[in-house]
C-alpha cells in the first residue's frame, strides 16, 4: 500500500499546474498624506473630516499637517476627532505613500517625499516646466493628475466637478463687477427685470463651465449667446438646458458682433491637445463697450482671449481698453468648502479601492480609468503629450506594467 501511495506522488509531480489567482490585499493599511497647501491663493483641501473618519474605520492612516483644512474652515481638532494623526511639519506629511494635494507640489516639497510614493494632485500644465517631471523621475515617483483622471464610463470627474463649481461661480463673479461697488462697473444688474433690456451675456465654449454659467445666467434673467466649434457641444447644451438660447460656430464676424453688444463675456474653452487656442483677439476686445465684464475661464491653460494674462484672489482684475478683465485660474478656490467637499467624494472611494487592492500600484494594474491619470511611473514619463510639450523621451505605461512580471 505505502509503495502505491509513492508511485502515485511520483506521477503527480509531473502534472502541471495552475498558478494561483491573485488576491486582494483587504487588510493592507496604506498611510495617507495630506500636507499643507504651500500656494497662497490655494484654499481646498482634497479629504473632509467626514472623509478621514471613514478611511480611519476602514483601516487606512491619514496623517495631516496642522491647518491644513483651516481655509476650508476644518479645524485640526475635527480632523484628529475623524481619526487623523495631527503633524506640524510637512515633512511627515510628505513622507506617506500616497500624498494627496490640490496644487502640483514644489520641488523642495518633492524633495521631502519618499521614493517610489504616489502623488495624487493638479498637474497645472500651464505652468509647469520640464524640472518639475526631472524630479518626480528622480524621486521614482507614480504621479497622478486631477485633469487626466478618468472614471469608469469614461468621464472625467475631477475636471467635471471643479467646472460645475467655476461656471455657476463665475456668473456671481460678473454679477460683482458690473455693480457700482466696483469703481469701474457699469452699474448694471446681472439678468433683467421689468422694462429694463436683459443683461447680455456671451460664454465661448460650450462644455460643463458654460452650461453651469447659462443655467445661472438664465435663473436671473440675462442673454446668453453661446459660442463654439463643435456643433454637436452646441446640440447638447441646448438639450441640457431645455431653453432655446443663441447659438453659432466660432467665426469672427458672428463672435466679433455678439462681443459689441456684450456686457459680460466668458471664455471657457478646454483645450484640446495643448494650449488652448486664442479666439479672442485684441481688436475684438478694444471693440467692446466700456465697462464690460471679461473673464478668461480657461486662463489655467493659456487662456482663450488675447488680452488676458493670469491675476490672483489678492488682485483679481486688470483693466484693458476700459474693459474689466478677471483671469484668476482657481475660481473654484473662492468657495473652498463646497469645491473641497466635492473633491473629497471623488477620491474618499478610490483610496478605499486601492487599500482593498494592496497599493497604488495594484490600482494602475487593475483599473484602466486610474491608469489614465497616470503621466509618471517608477522613474519614466509615460504621458505622450508632456513629452512633446518638454521635449522629452516617454514610454507606455502598458508595456511597463507588462514588464513588472
């Protein structure tokens, strides 16, 4: 008996067999950073206290710099109530493995971060240089950007929520500076009301800023010409609105007579591979009534109207041709609560996927909508356009995650 049992273990050994499946990792606890905002004019913070609680409970560690949430009006005791380790310098912030922050860190600050952590934060394109990606490579950094984060049906929804923020803010914004508070507004009311010609308002693009600037636009009664090359934008944000407004492609005679007549214009076109194409030029803008209200929506990427240059919360507005020009990049900063609880319940679920993953990098293997976010990887570019745009070699993510086996 005991030499069949031997010559049937012999046999075995020559079967061969499957490997095992890969599992998740529920219990792995990832240390979570969140560092003070070194921008001045930067006011969200990316996780609530209500947020933290519910990592905390789920077994992951959050270790955030002393008022870090205050401009949000967070205090450090809500957050270590929630369960978070209260730090006073950013460098135990940034030594976590995954460091969460609204603007792109420093380099001093990317100094300070630990090799072969994952960075989750803007990418700014507008203002970044080719040193910025040297040092996250240096660092073997795996960086993620808000603008490129997909979801899973495709949308973008960092993107989305920071533009439904800006484009109902912006028209609160224009409201402001037509007002006489502000020496040089026309002293105009933003809308209509009886016997009084409604306010005329042209928005140049037609994605999810302007849709959000056209419902609040509409609510308080003004025009609202809207401008854009892509008719089937144009189609969909008549749809969304379920009212009839202007509409029209870009062209310069039709653009050139809606933005005489205007009192308000705003620029909200997304760039679409790259800087973001001027369309506005200086003519049409000394053309313009005096008075008027022009805010460059989409200054972050380079802006969209050729007088405009970028301002800050401290010192929002410059004049040009007696027209008011705002061209803050981080309007949805000027209502740090609302935009931070937003961002909160984006990421609050993908931290906790990525805990029962094991790791940021079991996130990129697994998900393609988080893969897309992607643009530096273990010590390598892997973004084809900011390879282009820096000059620099890149290589596909793909094939580097079908190297790590």
């Amino acid at each position: 008996m005991g030499a069949k049992i031997a010559e049937l273990s012999k046999e075995a050994k020559i079967y061969p067999k499957e490997a095992l499946a890969r599992v998740r990792n529920s219990d792995h606890s990832i240390l979570i950073g969140l560092p003070k905002e070194s921008a001045a004019q930067e006011k969200r913070v990316v996780l609530t206290p209500e947020a933290v609680a519910l990592l905390v409970n789920n077994n992951q560690r959050v270790v955030i710099e002393s008022g870090t949430g205050r401009p949000s009006k967070f205090s450090d005791k809500e957050y270590s109530d929630a369960g978070a380790k209260i730090v006073y310098s950013p460098n135990e912030a940034f030594e976590a493995e995954v460091v969460l922050k609204v603007e792109p860190p420093s380099g001093e600050e990317i100094d300070l971060m630990r090799p072969g952590a994952c960075l989750i934060s803007a990418l700014q394109l507008g203002k970044q240089k080719a040193e910025y990606i040297h040092a996250l490579n240096r660092k073997k950094i795996t960086a993620v950007s808000f603008e490129n984060l997909e979801d899973k049906v495709g949308g973008m929804p960092v993107v989305r929520a920071m533009s439904e923020i800006a484009g109902s803010t912006v028209m609160l914004i224009a409201a402001e500076y037509l007002t006489n508070v502000k020496a040089e507004g026309k002293g105009l009311i933003l809308g209509g009301i009886t016997g009084v010609p409604p306010t005329q308002v042209v928005i140049i693009g037609a994605g999810t800023v302007a849709e959000y600037a056209a419902r609040t636009g509409l609510g308080l009664g003004a025009s609202i010409k809207i401008f854009d090359n892509h008719i089937y934008k144009l189609r969909r944000i008549k749809q969304l609105l379920g009212q009839q407004v202007y509409t029209s492609t870009i062209d310069n005679y039709s653009l050139g007579q809606a933005l005489k007549e205007a009192d308000v214009v705003i620029g909200a076109l997304r760039a679409e591979k790259g800087r973001t194409k001027i369309v506005v030029s200086e003519e049409m803008v000394s053309a313009m009534m005096p008075g008027s209200v022009l805010i460059d929506v989409s200054i972050d990427q380079g802006g969209c109207i050729e007088t405009s240059h970028m301002t800050t919360h401290d010192k929002p507005t410059f004049n040009k041709y007696d027209i008011i020009h705002y061209c803050v990049p981080n309007i949805a900063s000027r209502v740090s609560r609302t935009a931070s609880v937003s961002l909160s319940n984006i990421f609050t679920p993908i931290l906790l996927q990525m805990s029962d993953l094991g790791g940021s990098e079991e996130m990129i293997f697994n998900y393609k909508w988080f893969m897309k976010g992607v643009y530096t990887y273990r010590g390598s570019l892997t973004n084809a356009h900011l390879a282009r745009k820096f000059q620099m070699n890149h290589k596909e993510l793909q094939l580097l995650l079908a190297a790590r086996y």
